[in-house]
C-alpha cells in the first residue's frame, strides 16, 4: 500500500478484499504523517489514541458484516479550528494553548459515524485569520511542494497534510477563501460548500456570516465524499440548511457536453501571466470536453475585497470578545480589576493579526463609523451577490483563477497586511455570495508551483461542480 | 490617512486590548491605510440597496426551532474545566465591586 498517494476507492477495495485492517492502515499513517511532519508542521498535535480507536470500530464492523461507513478506514486531518471532545483545538492560538473542548463538533461526530479516522489536528492561521498560515502561534506551516513557500492559508496544515499524503482528506474552514487557496498553493482539491452546506456547531467563529466547513483531497471524488458524510441539516446549528443532499459521486458521471461556462472578465486582467497561461490551458481542455465558454461581467468585484474587510472583522471583532481570560483561555497573571484582565490577557494573547482584525472591526462598528463603513459594507454585498445571480441566469458554472499568483516565499507579505488582503480577491466573492466553489489542480508553473482553477456554480449546485472538476481532473487537469 | 494615537487608543479601549507603544504606532499606520482602501465603496450610490447581513434560504418562519424536549448538556464540571481559576462551581474573576 502506498500510504501517500491512498484514495478513498483504494481503501474501500482493500478493507473489503481484507489487504489490510483499519487498524494496519491508521497504525501506518500515523507512522508515515509523524515522520513527514516535521518538515511541513502540518500537524499540530497528533491523537493517535482516538485514530486507533476509530480504526478497531471499523475492523468490528467488518468483521460482523456490518457497512464500515462511507469514509470507512480513511486517515483524516481535522483543522484546529474545529472542536473535538478531549482532543487539544487551539485555533493556532496562545490563547486557547491548552483547550480540550468538551463537545464535539457535528461535521466530526459525522465524519466518524462513516468510519473516518482522525489523525490529529491540523494546524492554520489564528482563529482563522491569514492567507499564508504564518500567523499561526505555533509556527508557520511550509509547503511541501517548495519547503520554503507558505501553502496558503488559512487552513495551510490541513491542504500542506493532503497534498503530503500524511491525510487522504481533511477538514478545513473557509471564510475568504482559506480552503481553496491553500488547496491551489499546495496542488490539492479544495471545496467550500454552498452556506449553510455544512453545519458549523464546533466550528470556533471567526466572521459568522462568512464561516463555511470545507473538504480538501487529492482528488475531487475524495472531496466530494467527505462533503457527503458531513453535509445536511442539523439541529444544533439553526444557520444549517434544510436543502436535502444529493449523491454527488453519482451525479459526476462525467456528462459535462454542453455545459455552459462564464469567465468573468474582472477577474483575468491582472492576473500574474504564468498563472493566467495555466487556466487558460485549463479553459481549453474544458472546451474540449464540449462545454460552452462565453465571456461575461461580474461588475462588482472591483469592491469585493474592501466590503469584505469590513464585514468579517467586525464580525471578528464581535465573536472574538469572548476570549476574555475567563472561561477558556489563558489569563494574564497579576490583573488587579477585572477589565485590566480582559485587556491585559487579550493584549497578551493575541498574535498582531488578530489584534489588527478586531481594532479594524471594532472602529467599523464604533459610533459615528457604522453607516460609512459596516452598513455600507453590506450593501455592497447585496450587489456582489446579485452579479452572481444574475450571471446564472446565463451560465451553469463560473470558471475563474483561484490566486493571482502561486505559492510566495515565507516571509515576503507578512510586512503588509493590505497586500496580503489584496490576494484575497478571486476567492472571497464566492464566500460574499454564500456560492459553492472549489479549488481542483491546473498544472504548475515553470518552476514547478501548482495553480489552482475555481469553479462556482448555484446555491446548492455542489453536484454540477464537482461533475465538471471530476470530469476535469480525469481528463488529466492540464498537467505536465 | 493615519490614525492617531489617541484614536488607536480609543478603538483599543472598545476592543479591550491592551497595545504596547510599538503596536499603536505601527496600528495606526496600518489601519489609516486599510481604511483608506475602504473609502472606495463610497464611488457606489447604495441608496436604493437593501443590506445584506448573510444568506437566506426560504424556509417556514420556525423551520429553525427544534422540539421543546429535554437532552443531556455539558454539565458544570466539563464547562468549568477549562478555566483559569475555577472554584465552588464558578468562574472566579478578579473583585469587581468595592464593599
């Protein structure tokens, strides 16, 4: 078995065929993910007594004939972001160093009820804030395709794990694109759901009407499967959509003849010329499958990164007031009163991009500033979300770059947050839009950087995009 | 633009955050340069937009309520073990009132 190139369909075969045990199989992907880790620092913590744990109830239920699940046997990264019961989740936080959270989150509950083996934690921007994962307390994470580029952020850990091989799939969140970017820094399959796809009871808040959890794999079929077993309406997330969920591996059955696709001219004028040559080819290969291309106009996007900003930091600003040195955290040591407590442990605590977020979002929200900037913000979304609207009145899917340029060097954004917010811009309208997208591979630059291609389709459209990703990949995904 | 010391000071009062020096400095050049971004929202006329505060999808007025039926929760000793300084079943915080 090689461990690092593992699909899903390949477990499947070999549990069933009795090749190996779940147990065989987790004991040696821990092997293979903490020996690859310190090369990366994907993982934050390994929980190798719950893998093995997993893994046994998997073997059980085979042994008794019984179904294993879909995701049966199948080593998975959680991002630290998403709370699992007696398992450490920092959220790549000083602050929560030593939370073990109580409960576990829903798409973790579900993931495991199917047979999948969590690993470890992943680990990511704080609290989810960063498009590089170097604002995370506990060390950047490095690309393992160029060990001295960043993969993207926020949820580098989870896609620099996949692309690894030290997880077949793993759990990510997106807010601005922090799936689907690092999915294309690090050349894996990246998937943010339509909102409210997933339920996000566990899923520490970073910009409420942002948050999405998503899926990333090596391939689309992988992906796809993990959104299987966690999306669906659950009752302890009042935001979790009631839309029922389709089977997506049946409906990627590779019928994409006449499918009708959009470029959207904004987003192919400023584009980095290596990566705009990839999706080009990548455009090409789709014509070839028989889809229609047409160019159309999403006239908004100029503005999407400026009503963006506004909206998930004060957001931010918001949800992040409960780290107050009082029921979870850490508390700074020798606070008098209780609101020098409150200042001093989140002075302490928070690393500068944070402390940039919730001053940001905090000014936003702050008197005499909410019309001119918040409430501006989401009308401005509103016009955002009608362009996407009204593009699909003419097209099944948008085809677009998913970052203007590969994976940079560490270190070379981290001198300028407006920058690093700048390179946000082809992933974040999606989020706005609350519009289903993902990440899948297009080949590599020169200097051997993998690029991404988004696809976004309708609300609730996850099956169209994955047909067309599918389709894409099998037909080779413009690689070499 | 940047903002002032005073004003960096303000926004770190609302946020409960206490900066060093340093960070008032280097916050008060980053924020005046973000916000000047920002200002480019204002080249679009929004006074005939409705705001958008998140996603909606149709759905019966008390879709979202789930049944009124007891369930097992997480108990005081687990919401209490993460603390900094528990005690008698309790978040203890430093004294707030003067006797």
């Amino acid at each position: 078995m090689e461990i690092a190139s593992l699909t899903i369909d390949q477990i499947r075969e070999g549990l069933a065929a009795r090749r190996f045990s779940a147990l065989e199989l987790a004991t040696q992907a821990l092997e293979f993910a903490q020996a690859a880790n310190p090369k990366t620092n994907a993982y934050l913590h390994f929980c190798p007594e719950r893998a093995l744990a997993a893994a046994r109830r998997v073997d059980a239920a085979l042994a008794r004939g019984d179904d294993p699940g879909a995701l049966a046997g199948v080593p998975v990264a959680v991002k630290d972001v998403i709370v699992t019961k007696g398992v450490r989740t920092t959220c790549g936080s000083r602050l929560l160093a030593q939370y073990v959270p109580p409960y576990d989150a829903t798409a973790v509950i579900r993931l495991e009820q199917a047979g999948g083996v969590i690993l470890g934690k992943a680990n990511c921007d704080e609290f989810a804030m960063g498009s590089s994962n170097e604002n995370s307390a506990f060390g950047p994470v490095r690309n393992p395709v160029a060990l001295d580029r960043v993969p993207g952020g926020s949820s580098g850990g989870s896609a620099a794990a996949v692309a690894q091989g030290a997880a077949v799939v793993a759990l990510g969140s997106d807010t601005g694109g922090s799936v689907r970017q690092p999915a294309s820094f690090c050349g894996v399959v990246g998937v943010t759901p339509t909102y409210g796809r997933v339920s996000r009871y566990g899923l520490v808040a970073f910009a409420s009407s942002l948050d999405h959890i998503g899926q990333l794999g090596r391939t689309v079929r992988d992906a796809a499967r993990l959104l299987q077993v966690v999306a669906g309406r659950d009752e302890m997330d009042s935001t979790s959509a009631f839309a029922p969920v389709p089977d997506y591996l049946a409906l990627a059955d590779g019928r994409v003849r006449g499918m009708k696709l959009g470029l959207p001219r904004e987003y192919f004028k400023d584009l980095a010329s290596e990566t705009g040559d990839l999706i080009a080819r990548g455009v090409d290969l789709l014509r070839r499958l028989g889809c229609e291309v047409r160019e159309i106009s999403l006239p908004h996007t100029p503005y999407a990164i400026a009503c963006y900003y506004i909206i998930c930091t004060a957001e931010a600003s918001s949800n992040l007031a409960r780290y107050d040195g009082m029921r979870y955290t850490t508390r700074s040591a020798g606070s008098e009163t209780l609101s020098d407590m409150y200042r001093n442990t989140r002075g302490e605590g928070f690393g500068a991009e944070c402390k940039r977020r919730i001053m940001l979002g905090a000014y936003v929200l702050s008197s005499g500033y909410y019309d001119a900037y918040y409430l501006k913000a989401q009308k401005v979304r509103t016009l955002i979300a009608r362009d996407f609207s009204e593009a699909f009145r003419e097209v099944d899917a948008i085809v677009t770059p998913v970052s203007p340029f590969p994976a940079f060097k560490l270190g070379e954004k981290l001198d300028d947050p407006l920058q690093m917010y700048l390179s946000d811009i082809y992933t974040i309208t999606g989020d706005l839009a609350g519009i289903p997208c993902l990440s899948v591979p297009c080949g590599s630059t020169a200097a051997g950087l993998p690029v991404g291609m988004q696809i976004l389709t309708r609300h609730f459209d996850e099956a169209g995009m994955f047909r067309l990703a599918d389709a894409f990949q099998r037909a080779g995904g413009c690689a070499g | 633009m940047k903002l002032t010391e005073e004003q960096v000071r303000y926004v770190a009062g609302l946020a409960n955050l206490k900066l060093t020096a340093e960070e008032v400095r280097r916050f008060g050049a980053d924020l005046g340069e973000i916000l000047t971004y920002m200002d480019k929202l204002n080249e679009l006329d929004t006074g005939a937009v409705e705001p958008m505060a998140q996603v909606l999808y149709l759905a019966e007025e008390t879709a979202t309520l789930r049944a009124d039926q007891e369930r097992s929760v997480v108990g005081a000793e687990a919401a209490l073990a993460n603390a900094p300084l528990p005690g008698a079943g309790f978040f203890k915080v430093p004294k707030v009132v003067e006797r």
